[in-house]
C-alpha cells in the first residue's frame, strides 16, 4: 500500500523539543517509517487507551528507549500526532 503521511503541528511542537540526538534518531527510525509504519523493526503496537478516545485505531513506534510516536491511519493516510515518552498516550 501507497501511503500519504502528515504529521499534526503537535507532533512537530514536541519534535522540535526533542534534544538533538532523539531527534537524529527519530529521523532514521521514520526513514522505514514512510517505507512500512509497521514494520517489525519499529515495533508498531496499538494503544487501546488513546485508541477508546480517539474513536479510532491509534498505533505506537518505538524510536529508542522510551521514546515513542503515536500515530493513526485514516484509509491511506497516516496521520502522527505525537512524539515522546510514554507519557503522551495519558
């Protein structure tokens, strides 16, 4: 499947907050992202917490450590809407 990505400006307040390294390391773990964002290597995993609230399938890739980003799928559209530690699916 061909996928359309965005990312929502709250992802990228939080980016951009991210010290330097976490973001480098984001940057090559979304390289396979955009190929496949469920690719074993992210270890994609649903969220069944923040998916009840948003009414919709809402799905985790762990970047390093504690760091993780949510995102979910709307037909082909994949749209990120947060990045950080496990603090983001409260």
């Amino acid at each position: 499947m061909t996928y359309c990505f965005k990312a929502t400006p709250t992802f990228w307040k939080a980016f951009h907050k991210l010290p330097q390294e976490q973001q480098d390391k984001a940057r090559e773990k979304f390289k396979i992202f955009r190929k496949d964002p469920y690719d074993r290597a992210l270890k994609t995993h649903k969220i069944a917490s923040l998916s009840a609230r948003f009414k919709c399938t809402v799905h985790s890739v762990t970047i390093e450590g504690n760091l993780r980003a949510v995102f979910y799928q709307n037909g082909n559209i994949i749209y990120t809407v947060d990045i950080g530690t496990h603090d983001i699916y409260k």
